[in-house]
C-alpha cells in the first residue's frame, strides 16, 4: 500500500530545485495515492524510467481505466481534448510524422539568429528600464512566446489572451469548468485563424490541408501551451540557479543548458502511463490496467546515472537527462527549447552585477503548477549589455 502524501507532492522550500522529498524517500517501485483515491505505481529509479517510458506495453490514452490523472481539471479537461501526447500508435505516430521534419535540430538551429535578435532586443529594453525588475515579465516570457508565435503564425499582439489561458490550464485552476472553458476558447480562437486564413505564415497556414481545422487548433493549443510556459519556466528558474551559483555562471566555457534541465526536471507532474499488458520493471510486477508515475525529477537525481547528483555542476555531461522525456512521446519542442535556453543564458551572462534583487528564500514557487517554476524572479544588474 502507499506511504505518506498524495502525488504530485510539494518541494522543500529549503531545498527549492530538488525533487520533493516525498519522492526520494521511498522505495523505487512503490504506490502511491493520487487526489482521487487511486493508487498508481511511482517509479524513481533512472534505468525503470527509461525502461517504462521505452515500454510498448504502456499507454498513454486517458481514457484507458486506471489511467492517472493529476487532479480534477487534468481528468476533465483530457476528456474533452486528445493531443498528440495522449495518443497511442498508430495515431501518434501518424501526426509525430507530420509535425517531426518541422522541429528538426537543423530547422531550429536555423532560428539561432532570429532567437538572438528577440534576447537581444528583450534585453536592451530590460536594461533601459527600472533597476531593478522582473525577469520572469521583462525576459523569460516573452522570449518564447514571441518564437513561437512566430513559429506557428499566431499574432503576437494577441498574448495577453493566450498567456491568460496558458496560465489557466498549466498553473492548475482549482475549477475544471473554467479550465475546460479556457481550454476552448483558445480552440475556437486557433481554429477561426486557420478558417480565415488570418494566420501569418508559419505552422498553422502550413498544415492547413495536411489536418482539418479542428485538429490544426488542438495541435496549435498544444504547442503554444507546451511551446512557451515550459521554456518561459526553465528560463526564470535556471536563471534563478546560475545566479545562486555565481562562479558556474561567470565561467564562459560551461554552457549550463543540459545540466539545468537535468537538475531542475520542471515537469512537476512527471510522466504518466497505464499499463496495457502485465510487465515487471525493477523487480515489481505491474498489472495490466495499473497505473504508472515515471518520476523524472528523481531519475535525474539517480546517482547510478549522474554521479554526486545533488550538486550542481554545470560541467557535466548529463544529455543524457531525462528531462525532456524519454521513448515515443520525447518532447517534440526540444532542439526549439536547447536553442533558446542557450541563447538566453549565454546572454545573461552578459549582463555586469546581474543579481538576484532579494534572498533566495523570499521567492515564490509555482508549487502548483505542471511546470514548475518561480512566479517572478527580482533582479538587479550594475551598467548596461556589453557587446
Ligand atoms: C513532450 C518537456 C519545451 C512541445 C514533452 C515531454 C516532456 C517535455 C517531459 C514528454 C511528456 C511525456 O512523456 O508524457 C519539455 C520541457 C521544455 C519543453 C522541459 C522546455 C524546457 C517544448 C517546446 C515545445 C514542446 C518549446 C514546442 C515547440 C512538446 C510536444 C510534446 C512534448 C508537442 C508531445 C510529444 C509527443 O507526445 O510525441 N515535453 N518541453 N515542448 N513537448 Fe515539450
């Protein structure tokens, strides 16, 4: 039976980058109780993620019983809306195949330029402003919204409303009904872009034909959602990190991107999965039609895998992480987010005196959100962007 709190758990605020203490304090394969009662099996260990994540024998359709779902508003609204992420083959890989050749690492490294201009620009006006300000507002957000914007052809002009839903749906609305809501009003909204061809060009304009309108929107809701608040998070709070590390920060032959990402594991709600047949993973025999929580977050805390994994180290080699997922569903977006965490922290990096504007232990965390994060992230710097 289960131990201790409900999944997802809280992370120590003294502690505020590691897994939370709930999941490293149990036994590898162990159960674990969700709001609804159920009892999913939890997996920490780095090799039995990988091992589940690779599993044919495990789905990803939540609408299979037994499926575990986070809370209220994540089983609602997965019943209104399948993505490509709760696909199964051979759907999945019918749309990964669509959507693959547009994220290539090529395409995305391709952007670089464009994806220096925003910083650049971002940056610039951030300098020229009140000293000091919010990292979070003036940088971390607006960065990827406006790549992705520009990605999949959305007007820029309207973020206030996507970034209002966004915060809705990921941020974990307590009311399924309003989330749902939002869920479909950013629907209709994508959708009347493709129908009246008032997309700009990209993405959008560029799948029109290949899907029809309605799963043009759901993958566009996808992407700007996905697309931005999980960059958005990893930019403040890897951020947020550095600048607790100062010497790492500084050292300019270390590009810190892998190691954050393997360090912070931001997906708060980990990967879930059911299992279709019985299998065994670290010894534990998983029935078929259990659930199943592959915990990332501790698998890249595994000191099988990362050697002294509590320590930050910017230069190690951890691509291997985690962090992007693992197996089929291997997040899509990833050479997109490697470009513009690298920019971006090469960028700040740039910046004389930049600090944190107060304690690490006065910032607030988005406990509750998909993505884990801060809320706003205060800085302070000495003079303006050296070239
Ligand atoms: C899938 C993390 C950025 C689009 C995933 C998964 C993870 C993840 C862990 C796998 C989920 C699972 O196995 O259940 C992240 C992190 C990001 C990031 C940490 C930023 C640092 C992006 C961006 C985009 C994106 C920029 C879009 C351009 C997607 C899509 C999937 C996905 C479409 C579903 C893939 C599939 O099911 O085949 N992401 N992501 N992500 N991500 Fe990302």
């Amino acid at each position: 039976m289960s131990s201790g709190e409900t999944f997802p758990m809280a992370r120590a605020a003294e502690c505020p980058f590691a897994p939370a203490p709930g999941l490293t304090r149990r036994a590898p394969v162990s159960r674990v109780r969700l709001w609804d009662g159920s009892e999913p099996w939890l997996i920490t260990r780095y090799a039995d993620v990988r091992a589940v994540l690779a599993d044919p024998r495990v789905s990803v359709d939540v609408a299979q019983p037994g499926f575990p779902h986070t809370n209220a508003v994540s089983k609602a609204r997965d019943a209104r809306m399948k993505t490509l992420m709760q696909m199964d083959p051979p759907e999945h890989t019918a749309q990964r195949r669509i959507l693959a050749p547009e994220f290539t690492v090529r395409k995305m490294a391709a952007l670089r330029p464009r994806v220096q201009e925003i910083v650049d620009d971002l940056l610039d006006r951030l300098l020229a402003g009140p000293n000091p300000a919010d990292l979070v507002e003036a940088f971390a957000l607006p960065l990827p919204s406006l790549v992705i914007c520009e990605l999949l052809g959305v007007p820029y002009a309207d973020r206030d409303f996507f970034q209002n839903v966004a915060r809705t749906l990921v941020m974990d609305d307590p009311d399924p009904a309003r989330a749902v809501a939002a869920s479909e009003e950013l629907n209709a909204y994508l959708e009347d872009l493709v129908t009246a061809k008032t997309a700009g060009p990209g993405l959008l304009r560029k799948l029109t034909g290949a899907l029809p309108p309605h799963e043009i929107a759901v993958l566009g809701q996808l992407l700007l959602v996905a697309g931005h608040d999980t960059t958005a998070a990893m930019i403040a709070l890897g951020t947020a990190v550095l600048l607790t590390h100062p010497e790492q920060f500084r050292d300019s032959s270390a590009d810190p991107t892998e190691e954050l990402l393997r360090y912070l594991s931001i997906t708060h709600t980990e990967a879930r999965r059911v299992a279709l047949a019985d299998l065994e993973i670290g010894g534990q025999v998983i029935r078929a039609g259990e659930g199943i929580v592959a915990v990332k977050s501790t698998a890249n805390r595994d000191p099988l895998a990362f050697p002294e994994p509590d320590r930050f180290d910017a230069l190690r080699p951890a691509r291997h992480h985690v962090a992007f997922g693992y197996g089929r569903h291997l997040c899509l977006g990833a050479p997109l987010a490697r470009v513009e965490l690298k920019v971006a922290y090469s960028a700040l990096r740039r910046i004389p005196g930049l600090a944190l504007a107060v304690p690490l232990d006065r910032l607030e965390f988005r406990e509750n959100a998909i993505f884990y994060s801060v809320r706003e992230l205060p800085v302070t710097w000495a003079s303006t962007l050296t070239t």
